[in-house]
C-alpha cells in the first residue's frame, strides 16, 4: 500500500496543530492503520532522547505515543532550541549541529531539505498514513519562498492540508479567510477542509459563520472541536499550564517559572496528586509560602540564574530553604543550586559565576551534549524525604554541563543506560535541597507516592494510602478521550475521502 498522508496546518502558533495531529493519530490506530506522526522543523525547548540517546521534540513523542509507536528522530528531524531572541541551537537527525543566529539559518536551511526528504521517506516505508504538522502559520509572506516546514514540506510529501483555526482567541473567521487569501494559487488548492478549534459554546449558533466561510474560500469545514480539558502533554512555553494561577491544595507546589524554561512537563504527574497544588511562578510575591519549591530544566542555566537574582526569587528561595523548605531542582535547576558554574568553551556565552549554594556540587559546561535514558533506584538517606530510598527511577538526561560532587554531598539516586551501560551515581542531597539530571523523574509512580507521603507529614497531614499513579495508562486514556472527542466533532468520512484522494 502506498502511503497516505494529511497535514495539519494552523493560521498561528498554539491554534492546535500538535493535538489535533495527535488525535487523528490515535483514530487512524484505532480504525487498524499503521500510522506516524511527522513534523519537519520544530522549534521548541520541551524535547526527549529516544531509546538511541537521539534528541526530538516531545510534541512528536506525544503524538507517536497517540500512534502506538516507538517515538523515533526521523518524526522530527530538525529541531530548534532557541538560546536567545535572535539564535538558536540546531538539531538534526537527534544530534547538534551548531548554535545559528536566525539569519544563519535561514540561509541554511535549504541544504537540510534533503535530510528531512530521507527521514519522510524512511517513515513511509513502514506506514500506512502519515501525519503531518505545520508550524505556526503558513501565510507568513515573508518566509514562503523557503519554506521546509509548511506549504513547502506538504509539496514535498504531496500531502493535503487541513486548516486549523483558534476561535477562544477571537478573530477566527479573518484569520481562515485571511490565511488562504494570502496562500498563492497552488498553495490554496492543497488545503482541503478547515477546522475551528477550542470552540466554547453551542455550535448551532455558529452554524451560518460556518456557511459564510464555506461560500467565501469554497473550501469545507470539517467540523467544530470543542475546548478540550486533557492531561496531555504540553508543546512548549506557550502552555496554558503556565499562565494559570495555579491548582489549590493544602500541600503547594511552587515550580519557578524561569525565562527559558525547558521539559515543563516533568512536573505534570504532580497535578495528578489529589489535596497537591501545583502553581508556577514568575516573582517573589507569587511563590509564597509552598511546601516544596522546584527548580526546572533551562535552554540557559547561567542567564536563568541572573534572573532569578534580578528579581529576588534566588533571595526568595535561599529565605525558604534556610527555614527548612525542600527544594528540588532538575537538570538545569540542579546546576543551580551548586556553588560554582564555570564555562570556558563559551557554551552559554563563557565566564564563571556563583550557583545558589544549596549543594555542595560544581558545574563546567562542556562541547558535548549528554543524551542518554537512565533507569535506577533513588539512593539511602535521601535528605528530608527518607521514604524515597530504595525508589525506581526512570528517566532521560539532556544537558551540556559535567557536575561534580563536593565534600558533603550524598548522591540522590543510583541510575544505568537502559542499553545496560555502566551504572553511576547522579544527582545530589543535602538536608532539605536535593537535585537530579533525570528529566521524568516524577514519571515512577512509587516515588511520587513517596514523595507525596512525604509532603504530607511535613505538613501535618495525614497522607492516607499513596495515591496510585501509573503514567502509561493515564495517557492512553487521555489519547482515548481525545479521540473520541475528534469523532464526535469532525466530519470523519470527509477527513477519510481527503486522505484517500490525496493531491
């Protein structure tokens, strides 16, 4: 059978693309169809290492994981993690090819298109559908002309589009209009059908827009999605998890909302906890008072750090912890809370500053860029949460720095490559402030029951049973929902005949 493919496009970032491609992916396995996801260019800091130690956007890891498959680099062949405003890292095939401006790259870009030809094609051998994801909107006029990730890469894969518009941000009728307008002719043609997305509301009310819209552009709607309330998996900073005030609880989470916070979802499995508030914050009056604070993964350790000394969260933290709040910092975050960082390859811009000095650990960034997936059991004496000892751990590390262990310092957990490499110490603990490289830590469900106890008595409270958490099933579930979900709301024998048709 020769593959089948349907791309998702959007009229902006966060339209999305990344969870209705998803969807389609779970239906397309439910109905029997061997399926992947693809997406040629992503630009995002929440990404993951493959079983091969290769590095991938993690919207592609969700959607794979909605597919039935094995997430794997060829998904997501390039992948963009910004440094600063103007450059970012360039990932290709897992691996890092370099640290670009935008310029840079945008003249670059063109010499990848051969790269993302072969991981397409490699996928296609193995599918019966593919399902493809655009990035933000394909009616920027100014990118069109060397375009690998939109418009572009559906030429190249010959795939149909369906257009995806945001109606919870207003505007979405101009803004679907609008988009094919400015699509050239052949451009235009590609898009099949349309779908308004995050819709709150009764549908019938927008039924004659919906007309209106068809007469206009002479494509179909293929349906309204409502606003959907999942556990999925976020994309990337412009998650609505972190611009919420937060969940309430008598136990508070407070994770540090950092400029260039990385792999936000590690800390996911925490809103599961029943009587556990989860809240991220940005200043010193938002963190409060909580019962554990968390210092997340960075794309910028260094500059992060400057940041959080700027505007008083580092003052904010060290108050806490010297009183006896656990802190936790994870990869990024765990680099913070040692006593030096040192860069003398200029991997985040050179120089040599002060850590928080919560653990006595020290950091040198290096060229090389550690990606691995660990699997272990947290280590004795685990600082204030003794219970966590004896805990499996499983995880991925994804960092540029080496971190070395001072006098005084207990490691926090015992960890192995899954391929069964040579077992090593990571992490560390003193009293009350503990860190890990592993990203997915939280994932066990032993140790976030343990730690959930944990909280708990410090608290005063009784935790009761430790609340059951099993992160494979939860997904599959929320893939389920979200999939039946899209059946209800989409035109399926449309979205089949375009797929069948193709171009």
């Amino acid at each position: 059978m020769t593959v089948k493919s349907i791309m998702i496009q959007g009229t902006m970032s966060n339209a999305g693309k990344s969870v209705l491609a998803a969807g389609l992916c779970r239906i397309f396995r439910q109905d029997g169809l061997r399926v992947a996801p693809f997406k040629s260019q992503n630009m995002a800091l929440n990404s993951f290492i493959t079983r091969e130690g290769l590095e991938m956007g993690r919207a592609q890891v969700v959607q794979a994981q909605a597919a039935g498959v094995e997430p794997s680099v060829r998904m997501n062949p390039i992948l963009l993690k910004p440094q600063s405003d103007t450059g970012s890292q360039v990932i290709v095939n897992g691996e890092v090819r370099g640290v670009m401006p935008a310029a840079e790259y945008f003249r670059y870009k063109k010499e990848l298109v051969p790269e993302i030809l072969r991981a397409y094609r490699s996928l296609a051998e193995e599918c019966d559908v593919i399902v493809l994801e655009g990035a933000g909107s394909p009616a920027e006029i100014n990118l069109m002309e060397d375009d690998i990730v939109n418009m572009g890469m559906a030429r190249m894969a010959r795939s149909p589009v369906l257009l995806v518009g945001d109606i919870d941000r207003g505007g979405v009728f101009a803004a679907l209009y609008g988009t094919l307008a400015l699509l050239p002719p052949g451009d235009r043609r590609m898009v099949k059908a349309t779908v308004i997305n995050k819709f709150r509301g009764d549908v019938e009310i927008l039924r004659p827009g919906l007309s209106q819209l068809e007469r206009l552009t002479g494509v179909p709607v293929a349906g309204v999605v409502p606003y959907l309330s999942l556990d999925i998996d976020d994309e990337d900073s412009l998650s609505p998890r972190l611009e919420r005030g937060g969940s309430s609880g008598p136990v508070e989470i407070a994770v540090i909302r950092l400029p260039r916070i990385s792999n936000f979802t590690d800390f996911a499995p925490l809103e599961s906890l029943p009587g556990a508030g989860v809240r991220y914050v940005s200043s010193p009056r938002e963190l409060g008072e909580p019962d554990l604070i968390i210092l997340p993964g960075t794309k910028s350790t260094m500059a992060d750090l400057r940041w959080l000394r700027q505007n008083g969260l580092e003052s904010a933290v060290l108050k806490l912890a010297a009183r006896g709040t656990p802190v936790l910092g994870v990869c990024g975050g765990y680099q913070m809370l040692g006593r030096t960082l040192r860069d003398p390859l200029g991997v985040e811009g050179g120089g040599e500053m002060a850590g928080m000095g919560l653990l006595p650990v020290d950091t040198v960034f290096q060229g090389e860029k550690t990606r691995t997936r660990m699997e272990g059991a947290v280590l004795a004496g685990p600082g204030c949460f003794p219970g966590l000892a004896g805990a499996p751990v499983e995880g991925y590390e994804i960092h540029m720095g080496a971190t070395t262990l001072g006098e005084g310092a207990v490691p926090f957990c015992r960890v192995a490559p899954l391929d069964g490499g040579t077992p090593r110490e990571d992490g560390a603990v003193q009293g009350n402030v503990f860190g890990t490289y592993l990203h997915g830590v939280l994932d066990s469900g032993e140790l976030l029951g343990r730690l959930w106890k944990g909280l708990a008595r410090r608290k005063g409270l009784d935790p009761g049973e430790a609340p059951a958490f099993d992160p494979v099933r939860r997904r599959e579930a929320e893939y389920d929902k979200l999939a039946d979900a899209l059946r209800r709301s989409l035109d399926m024998d449309l979205i089949y005949r375009i797929l069948e048709e193709g171009l």
